[in-house]
C-alpha cells in the first residue's frame, strides 16, 4: 500500500474563541509533522493577535498561497481573512461567525477537490454563524449538505467507547416522532460500514440503547422498543450485522456493559453524550461518519470564558487531529485490501449464538 504525508486541513472556527489556543498548543508539539502536515486556513494577522494574548513566543506559522506548497515539516497557513480583521476575545460577535464561515468554506472546497486530504474542525458558534450561506444546526448538518450525501452519523470516539446518535440536534420533545425503524437502519448500516471501513474492526458488535427508562420494560413506559428498535434490531441481525438491545442507558452505562460492544447508537443527543463527556470530555473526538471525506473536531465549543487565558485544553483538539489521519490510513487500507473481493455468501445471523455473549448483553439486562 502507498503511503503518502497526510495535508491536515484545520478551520480556524470562532476567532474570538478557545480555537487558536488549542490549535497553536497542539502544534506547538513538534511530533505532529510526523503524522502529518497541517495547514490551518485563518488569518496570520489572528493569529499573532492570540499568541501575543497567550505570551507564546516559540512558535509560528509557515505562511502559503495554497495547500501545495505546505512544507512538511512545518505547521502552514494559509490567509483567508483581509487584514480588517478584528478579534474580540469572549465575545460572540457577527465578524467572529463570517470569519469561521470563510475559513470553513475554503477548507471544505479544498478538501473535496482533493488538495488536503482530512479536514478537523476548530468550533464555532452555531448562532453568529447563522446567515444567507449558512443555515444548519452546525458543522455536521452542513458537511452533509456540502457532500451531497443522503446520510450522515454524528459519531463520538473516545477511548472506553465509541457511540452514535439516530437524532441529533433537535428538541427532546420531537424524537419520539422522528424515530423510525427505517431511520434507525440507515444508523446501524452507517456505524456498521465505519467501524470496519473507518476503525478496521472485522466484525463490530453494535448495541443499541432504548429510548425509555428501563428500556420500556415491556411497553409499560413506552411502546418505541416494542413497535420500533426490536424490529430494527432483527432487520439488522437478517442483514448480517451484529447488532444487539435495546438496553436501558443507566444500567449499560452504570454496570460497564459499554466496554463490550465496538459501538454504541444512542437515541437521542444527550442521552449519549453526557456519558461520553463524562468518560471522554478532555481526548474524545467527534467524528461525521458516512462523508466522502474524513473529518474530526474535539468536542468542546468555543469557550468564550476562557478565551485568551491560557485555561483551554488542547488534548481534545489533538486527537482529532490524530483520529483524522489514523482513519484516512484505515481507508485507504480497506481500499487496498478490497481491490478483489470474494464473492459475498449470506449468512443468517443469530443473535444467541453470537461470540457466546452473557445473557445480560442479549437481555438487555442489568436494570439499575
């Protein structure tokens, strides 16, 4: 298999935010030009303006037109800001949502022309970004528009777990409706094909969460295991993929059943993600499976209380960088290896015999 330096193309996200410090932070570490070449599309002017806030004086950018010109063994920029440019640290303002939009914009048409080959985002602030060429819910619902492709999966990588959601940024009080067997299935298909295409896990065990307390416990608190998820997961069984549930969150959770599957699908946002934050807050990654190109971002916002202090964490921000170039190699690994397939053999599935399992995973059980 050919090995190429991976181009990391990084947006700068808010710049009145935490998102320069824990990009110059991370690449202040002189190890990342062995994984790979970054160039940050922002602003040369911005970027004096927060080292000098943060008093980092060992570090600069190697300032570039364009992505073919990044040196390697440097960390590149390139300028996509006019010099007008003002930063206004913790403060959310409308030139703070143009200037993430800019840069998001180049690196986006970048990526998909193939001059950068990852893209990780720096985070924005989902209300001043709002105008005529952006109206998403934030990056994720963009990337999607921008790639042109039916389904996407909001996909959170830490290092106990790895778990997926089948509604994301929407009210509570609509995801009952919007949970649908076929929804669900475009869900499972989509973890399905990232772990082994993305993560390079042969056969991923995927365990699905209920939507109720006690996973319903038998339609007395709800009927969408019965009528909605069961069926999913034996569609998905017929299928060949190893899917299991629904288990009531707390006690998955609580008794570490999460540690036993390869991924998880929650059922709505915080229902996945207050766990995995709890778990993963300061080196999990969120990663936008199902796009025809690989991108990351940490999973913190923009943090304007306590921006420009010198407070922020980049760990988060690092590995998404890491995480980023890890599966651009698995791809192209899974490429590799799937040049000449053997032709495909159907195989029932059956979920009690399924690597010997312990009834509880297969249950759904303990209830805590």
């Amino acid at each position: 298999m050919e090995t190429k330096n991976i181009l990391a193309g990084i947006s700068h996200g808010d710049i009145n935010g935490i998102g320069y410090e824990v990009i110059i932070k991370a690449l202040s570490d002189p190890m990342i030009n062995d994984i790979c070449t970054p160039v940050v599309y922002g602003s040369p002017k911005v970027a004096a303006y927060h080292r000098k806030a943060l008093n980092i004086t060992n570090f600069s950018f190697n300032n570039i037109r364009s992505a073919d010109e990044a040196n390697p063994r440097k960390s590149n920029m390139i300028n996509c800001l006019d010099d007008n440019s003002r930063v206004e640290l913790g403060k959310s303002t409308s030139h703070g949502g143009e200037a993430a939009l800019i840069s998001l914009e180049r690196a986006v048409t970048d990526i998909r022309s193939g001059k950068i080959d990852v893209l990780v985002t720096a985070p924005i602030d989902k209300h001043n970004v709002q105008s005529d060429k952006f109206q998403f819910k934030g990056h994720t619902e963009y990337l999607k528009s921008k790639a042109g492709v039916e389904e996407v999966l909001m996909f959170m990588i830490g290092e106990s777990m790895r778990i997926g959601f089948v509604t994301g940024h929407v009210p509570l009080s609509k995801v009952s409706e919007m949970i649908t067997i076929e929804v669900i299935m475009r869900k499972i298909r989509l973890m399905h094909n990232s772990l082994i295409t993305d993560f390079a896990i042969r056969k991923p065990k995927i365990a699905l969460l209920g939507l109720n307390p006690h996973a319903g416990d038998n339609s007395l608190l709800g009927p969408e295991e019965a009528e909605i998820i069961n069926p999913s997961i034996q569609q998905a069984q017929k299928e060949g993929i190893l899917a299991f549930g629904p288990f009531p969150a707390d006690g998955f959770f609580g008794a570490g059943l999460f540690t036993r599957f390869d991924g998880i699908l929650s059922m709505y946002h915080d229902q996945g993600l207050s766990p995995f934050k709890a778990l993963s807050f300061d080196t999990g990654v969120n990663f936008t499976a199902g796009l025809p190109f690989v991108r990351t971002s940490p999973v913190h916002g923009t943090a304007f209380a306590i921006a420009g202090k010198g407070e922020a964490s980049e760990s988060s921000f690092r590995q998404a960088v890491y995480l980023a170039c890890d599966i651009f190699r698995n791809r192209q690994m899974y490429a590799e290896i799937s040049k000449n397939p053997l032709k495909h053999q159907d195989i029932e599935i059956h979920s009690d015999r399924i690597d010997e399992l312990p009834p509880e995973i297969l249950n759904g059980e303990p209830q805590l």
